[in-house]
C-alpha cells in the first residue's frame, strides 16, 4: 500500500477492510454514482469520442498517405473528460489548466505509487535495486495533486453534496475518495484495458474485423448506441471479455486471512494461516488450462453464446470476483464496483469504432489507416 500522503492523508476504500464501517459507506456511494449517471453515460461518452476520432482523422489527413497517428495521449485526454463529467459531474471545460494537463497529472500520481511494484525491463538487478526498493516521496506529485482536489472540490460539488449528506462522509473522505475513483480505479484502468482492446483489434485477421462490423451494423437501432443495443452484439461482447481474459488491468490483488482455513487448487490443498498475506495473480488464474482451452491463445468468439461460452464467465476474474455466478460487488466484499459497468463500457467503444469505421489499421500505439462506413 503506498503511503496515505497519495490519498490526502486517509486511507481510502481500496484500502479498508469490509469490516470497517466506512468501507460499505464508500462502497455504496461508488455504486450510486454509477447508477445514477447510467442514463447518460453512453451519449457523454460517444461525444467525447467524437472529438477525439475527429482529431485523428484529421492528422491522418494532413500528414498524408503513409502516416500515423498516436492514440495513447487523445485516449486519455477523452477518457479524462468523459469520467470527469460522468463520475464527478464536473465539466473539464471549465477548468482550463485541468483540461490540458489533468490527464498527465493523474499519470504522474499514478507513476510514483505503482513504480515501486512494477516491472518496467530494465536490466536486472539495476531495476530491483533503483526502482523497487523503497517508496517515491509525495512530493514529487503534491502540486498536481493539489489542483486535482481543487479541481473536485470546485467541479463536483453536488456529488460531494450527495456524499455528506446521502453516504454520511466528510466533504475530505469525498474529495479524496473521489479522486481515487477517477484516477486510480477508472481513469488508470480503462487507460490500460483500452490500449489492449486496441492492441487485440490490431492483432486480428481483416475477418474478425469484418465479423464485429457487420455484427455492430445488424444490432443498431436506429444507428443509436446504447448499453441495450450492445448487450445484444454477441462478438463484440466476447471480445471484450477476452481481451479482459488475457489482459486484465489490475493483475493482482493482496489480502491477509483474518483466520485460519484451507484453499484448494485443482490438485492440492494449501493451508493458510491467519494474518499471511496473499497474493492473487490473475493472469495465471485465467489462463488455467483445466478451464480455458487453448489458454494462451486470443480467441475472439471464446465468450460468445455460439459457443456456449457464457459458462466460461465463472471464471473470468479481472475485477478481483467472477463476472458471473455470484451477487456481484457489495459493501461486504472487495469486488470491483463496476464489475458490469467497465465490460459494457468498453462493448460501447468497439461498437463505436465499427459504427464510424469499416476498417481500422493500428500499428504500435498509432492508428495508420481509417475507412469511414459507408
């Protein structure tokens, strides 16, 4: 756990154990945000889309035949916009310094707290003994995340109205939670399983492309997008939980057994003593070859109902508890409160890219080729 200076001085909900009161108050307030900006989350999201594909294809355009243009920085540009309006309320617009640089501020906060336990490939043990041997100092990121929190405080005054006075919070619980949830559970999240949806498309044969694109145009209603229209695109669905299969966001998480018990693997029984610390790995979870044939290997339709792949989706773990088979993320549990939320989400960005396109060529971070549909 990186130091609370990170989060304002608390420990916020990733960190509170389920016992804890303020967990299931956090918890609940992160579910009513969803829920209310559900009605609006597709159409702030497609037109923040908009912009940002209108941006590319214009420095395709002006670049000429034969060039590229980098997705990485206007992804996270739209996905800052788009998660400021729909989970803070808080229109980036109005907000100059934050619009231009928010998304590169979170990136800095981010880089400091995960550097210590990620693996860049550097040369080792250089990279063990510079990288990962102690904790980066706040201040380092203290003026960015400053402006963050005056950014919440002065943007999302009604969500943090809500979270007083609804979820029993202090307005710096709220605050601090907030900029959690955008920054490290949405924002740095989808920045990562966007970059691997995209990177999965790109390693496609042309068939699959034409096989989402067709399913995309059969399924729209009135050319409308809509977590309804979505739900019903088969492929598109599956593709979206493969890519979440291989490439989970967070690829571990880390609990401590309040008791003794037993856990058991395919072919043995590990007993676990109270107060150790566990690790759950998930990509080896999900590339388990007793459940996923061919576990290694990127199949497109693996989910899809044709199938019958549905079954599978016991086993899909990225949001730290199964996709199916369970009640889902509670106060009482550690489950990723946009378990449905972030699968559907991504669905309505691949539907959105076939809605406008035919074909995408993309190439090492740059999409090279667009063609509109017709």
């Amino acid at each position: 756990m990186p130091s609370v200076n990170y989060t304002g001085g608390i420990r916020v909900c990733a960190y509170l154990d389920t016992a804890e009161t303020k967990h299931g108050q956090i918890k609940d307030f992160a579910k009513d945000i969803l829920r209310r900006s559900s009605s609006t989350w597709v159409s702030s999201m497609t037109t923040t889309l908009d912009a940002m594909w209108d941006s590319l294809e214009s420095q395709l355009a002006a670049a000429g035949d034969g060039s590229s243009a980098s997705y990485i920085f206007p992804l996270q540009e739209f996905l800052f916009s788009f998660l400021s309006l729909t989970l803070l309320g808080a229109d980036t617009s109005a907000f100059p310094e934050i619009k231009k640089s928010g998304h590169i501020m979170i990136d800095k906060w981010l880089a400091v707290q995960l550097l210590p336990t990620i693996s860049i490939n550097v040369v080792q043990p250089l990279e063990e003994i510079f990288l990962h041997s102690f904790f980066y100092p706040f201040w380092l990121v203290k003026s960015d995340y400053q402006k963050l929190a005056n950014f919440v405080e002065k943007g999302a005054g009604e969500t943090l109205a809500r979270a007083q006075t609804e979820f029993k919070l202090t307005k710096e619980e709220a605050i601090h939670n907030l900029i959690f949830m955008l920054g490290f559970n949405a924002f740095g999240g989808f920045s990562l399983f966007f970059l691997s949806l995209l990177s999965s498309l790109s390693e496609q044969k042309p068939s699959v492309q034409e096989e989402l694109r067709k399913e995309v145009q059969e399924k729209l209603s009135n050319n409308i997008l809509s977590f309804e229209t979505v739900r019903e695109m088969d492929l598109v669905n599956s593709f979206v939980y493969e890519t979440l299969r291989l490439n989970p966001p967070v690829p571990q998480q880390f609990g401590r057994a309040r008791k003794n018990f037993d856990l058991s693997s395919h072919t043995t029984v590990y007993e676990i003593k109270k107060g150790e610390l566990l690790c759950g790995f998930q990509p080896l979870v999900m590339r388990d070859p007793k459940i996923f044939e061919n576990p290694e290997e990127f199949v497109y339709n693996r989910f899809s109902k044709k199938r019958g792949g549905e079954e599978l989706l016991e086993y899909l773990f990225w949001s730290n508890g199964p996709q199916m088979g369970t009640p889902g993320p509670s106060a009482s549990n550690k489950q990723c409160a946009a378990k449905d939320a972030v699968p559907q989400t991504a669905a309505v960005f691949l539907a959105y890219l076939f809605q406008r396109y035919d074909e995408i060529s993309i190439s090492s971070g740059s999409v090279t080729a667009l063609k509109k549909a017709k």
